[in-house]
C-alpha cells in the first residue's frame, strides 16, 4: 500500500483512501470558483486533514493549494484559447476576485501575460490553416 511520512509517522493509504483521495481532486475541479477548505474537503470524503494532504502530496505530487492553482491556470488557458471573454471574465471564472492577482499568478505559471497567451495562440491556429 501506498504510504506518506508525516513527521516521524508513516501513513498507509487502503484502495478506499486513494479513492477518497481521487474524489477530493473532483471535488477541487468541480468548484474551482470556490473550492471547499481542506477541513470541509477532508469531511467531505470522510479522511482525517492530515492523511488528505499528506495523500494528496503522494497522489498528485504538489499540495492541495497548489493543486488548485494548476487547475485554475489550466481552466483559464483552455478559456483565453477557446472563448472571446474578457480578461476579467476569465479571472473571476477561475475564481480569482482580482484581476491583477490572476494576471501576476498566470504570467507566473505560463511565463506570458493572458492577453500575450491568447494572441499567441490565435497566431498558432492561423499559422495552421
């Protein structure tokens, strides 16, 4: 089985907690614009927070927190390349209440401005045709 060090303790993780595991990283993609805190996602798939974030380290290899800003940035580049929303729109759809916190967190993660990424990606697709 599957197993974690939290501090001087190993966790096993049974098929059961990997698929509450697996049910909590749904959970995060489905609610994006709010996702439930670890103490409310830990009850909703009935794992103690700490084996959830230990797991969850384990399973997807980065925290819940960072997870959540990978999906988000993975959401908001799949809408800039696929949609016409506006910058502010694409913000608020992945949950970001600031504007300028979702430009600095994407330029951080795609090391381009959103306004740059879309224009790069139009150019691409013309490039195609």
């Amino acid at each position: 089985a599957p197993a974690a060090k939290l501090g001087k303790r190993t966790l096993t993780y049974s098929s059961v907690d990997l698929q509450a595991i697996n049910q909590a990283a749904r959970i995060i993609r489905e609610n994006l614009c709010s996702p439930p805190s670890v103490s409310i996602l830990s009850k909703q798939v009935y794992l103690n927070k700490q084996k959830l974030e230990a797991g969850f380290s384990l399973c997807y290899h980065m925290t819940i927190g960072q997870y959540i800003r990978s999906c988000r940035m993975a959401e908001a580049a799949r809408l800039l390349a696929g949609t016409k929303m506006q910058i502010r729109e694409v913000s608020a759809a992945v949950g970001y209440t600031s504007c300028a916190s979702f430009i600095k967190v994407f330029r951080q993660t795609y090391q381009t401005t959103p306004l740059a990424f879309r224009k790069a990606d139009r150019d691409a697709r013309r490039a195609e045709t």
